[in-house]
C-alpha cells in the first residue's frame, strides 16, 4: 500500500472523508469559511442568468462576485442593469397592463433563507433593491402595491414620471385596436444563438416589434460557497390589472438552499406557480438530479398537467448546485441561459421537451 492511500484511510478513520467538488476541498473547510465569511480561493464563483439580456447583466454581477464579493451583491446589481435597459420589457419602460400602467415585480433571496420580494409596483426603477429592502429592513417577505410604494419612498427611492416609454406606448396603442391577451412563446428571445453578434448586450427588437424579454433572473455561487438568487420582471404585456406571475413569489420563480442549489423560472408565470416550480427543481437536485435533469423533471410535470394546452405557452428553469454546476430546461425550443464563470460570458442553448 502506498504511503499516500494509507494516509487517505488513515483520516478516514478521523471521519475527514467527505469533500465537494469546487477544488475538492474538505467540507469541514467550507463550512467553516462559510461561517467566518472569509473566501476559498479553490472555490470557482458562478452566475447564471436567463435570455440573451442576461450577458449583460451576468458582467455587472461578476464584477462584484469575481472579486470574492457576495453572491447577494452580484444577483441585485446584475439584474438592476437589466431593469435599467431603455426601450426593454424589464423596468418601467415595459409593456404595460391592459389599463395603461407599468406595474413591477421583483424577488430576492440569500444563502440562509432570508428572502424579500415586491409585487405591483409602480414608478420605482429598482424593485429588485426595494425587495432586498423588505428582506433587510422588516419582518416580512413581500409588499405589493401602494404600500410597497410607500416603503420605497420611506426608503429613499425616487417616484419616477407616470409615463410609458415611446416603445410601450406604441405596443399599447397598437394592442388596443384588438384588446386581445395572448402570451407570445419566447417572447424574451432575441433571435438565434447563431445570428448573435458577439458584441451584444442589451435588449433588441424582434422583426414582429416586440422586445426580446420581460423577465431577467438571475442565480450565483460565490467563493465563500454561498448561493443567492434574483427576479425581476414588468410582467406580461398588457395582463389585467393586478395580475401577478410567479417572479415575486419565493418558492415559484425563485428559490435558494445553500444545502443543495439555487433556481429561477421565466416564462408563462401561471403555470410556475402551479408546480411552485423553483422550489420542486431545488427538490430534484437534493434527491441527486443534476440541474439539468431537475429542470427537465419539472418542466415535463407542466406539460403532462397542461395537455394539449402546453403548445401555447413557453416555462424554462435555470438551476445552479452547491458544486458549481448549471444547468436548464425548457418547454419548448428557443431559450438561451448565459453562464459566467473564469472562463468568460457565454450564452448556450437551452435542452426542450418538444
């Protein structure tokens, strides 16, 4: 027996025989790096965000999360690039609902379970940060409305104009014509990964008119080993007032245990919900699925509860484990994910049932 394998037993018998696979560093390293929040180098920091708008907001998060900053830190400023775009269905310069108003939604959540979330909001630039507000200022997990607003304002956040943007009022006065709701399929979607130009990184029109995307999420590993996630979304185009999707909902369109991983949803929120689809993906991995495979589990579950009707309607998850590991899934062809890691930002096509 060589020297190095009795040594290896030999802390086996110590009960030193676990490790992860970031580096391969004992456990009982990481968690105590964890505890004293200090970083390990060994530990290789991830983001991962949904759509081709994500390459952006993947830069700004890696700014802070490649220089061993936090992973909560890195999913509120990536997506706030995002929520920044002008002339993009994320922000206040989205499509508005069927009455005319832009009403917002965001959701955040960190490694130990702490999580805030706001749903319609109106004039407020960054809900994404008014969310993380609420998880760190208050006793509870979501406002909506008027009082969301009022706790903003309190906070320190600006009311903007109540106006649409050129582009939402041209898509509104062109929806009013027909007044009709009919969810568009990849709608967050610029066009194909092979036309993309690699200098991309912000929202485009697609050629019907509409913008590419009115969801951006967003989920990191940092090199302290910890996992955090974000959400932050206009909503469907043109919904009813007061309707709300899955992305303000914690355990719908996103969810976090640093035990197992992190994971958004994009797409038609209704039926996220119905499967607390975040949450069941988290589940898949804690019973040893990979992200990927977690993804396809529970996107499969809404297309045998949808039937015929799932043709109609586009759901896609990315997920992020503790090891570092991405990966995604989607109903139906045409969703992209980007991935930064030291590697680079890249965009990559995502698996579909059909």
């Amino acid at each position: 027996m060589s020297m190095d394998r009795r040594k290896f037993l030999n802390l086996g018998g110590l009960g030193i025989t676990s490790f992860t696979m970031s580096g391969f560093i004992p456990s009982s390293s990481l968690q105590e790096a964890k505890n004293r929040g200090s970083a390990i180098s060994k530990i290789n920091p991830v983001v991962v965000s949904t759509w081709d708008a994500g390459l952006a907001a993947n830069l700004a998060a890696w700014k802070i999360i490649g220089a061993n900053g936090k992973a909560l830190d890195a999913v509120e400023n990536g997506v706030m690039v995002t929520e920044e775009e002008i002339n993009c269905c994320v922000g206040l310069s989205g499509n508005p609902d069927r009455d005319g108003h832009v009403t917002l939604d965001a959701s955040i959540m960190d490694h130990e379970f702490n999580c805030g979330s706001v749903a319609f909001l109106e004039r407020i630039k960054h809900p994404i940060s008014v969310a993380r507000r609420v998880m760190e200022k208050t006793p509870h997990v979501m406002l909506v409305g008027e009082g969301a607003q009022q706790f903003a304002v309190a906070e320190g956040f600006t009311l903007e104009a109540d106006k649409l943007s050129d582009d939402a009022k041209k898509s509104y006065e062109g929806w009013l014509k027909k007044s009709e709701y009919k969810p568009v399929i990849n709608i967050e979607r610029k066009q194909s990964v092979s036309q993309l130009d690699p200098s991309f990184m912000a929202p485009h029109k697609l050629s019907n008119g509409e913008w590419n995307h009115d969801t951006i999420g967003m989920i990191a590993l940092d090199s302290f080993g910890n996992l955090s996630g974000s959400c932050t979304t206009s909503g469907a185009g043109f919904k009813m007032r007061g309707r709300l999707g899955d992305s303000p909902i914690i355990g719908a369109g996103l969810y976090v245990d640093n035990e197992v991983g992190a994971v958004v949803a994009t797409g038609q929120g209704e039926d996220v919900i119905r499967v607390a689809g975040a949450s069941a993906v988290v589940e898949q991995m804690r019973q040893g699925k990979s992200p990927s495979e977690a993804c396809k589990f529970v996107v499969e579950r809404i297309r045998r509860i949808k039937k015929e009707k799932a043709k109609d309607i586009q759901v896609c998850f990315i997920a992020l484990n503790i090891k570092g590991e991405a990966g995604a899934y989607a109903l139906h062809k045409g969703f992209n994910y980007a991935v930064h890691t030291n590697d680079g930002n890249k965009l990559y096509e995502s698996s579909f049932v059909d």
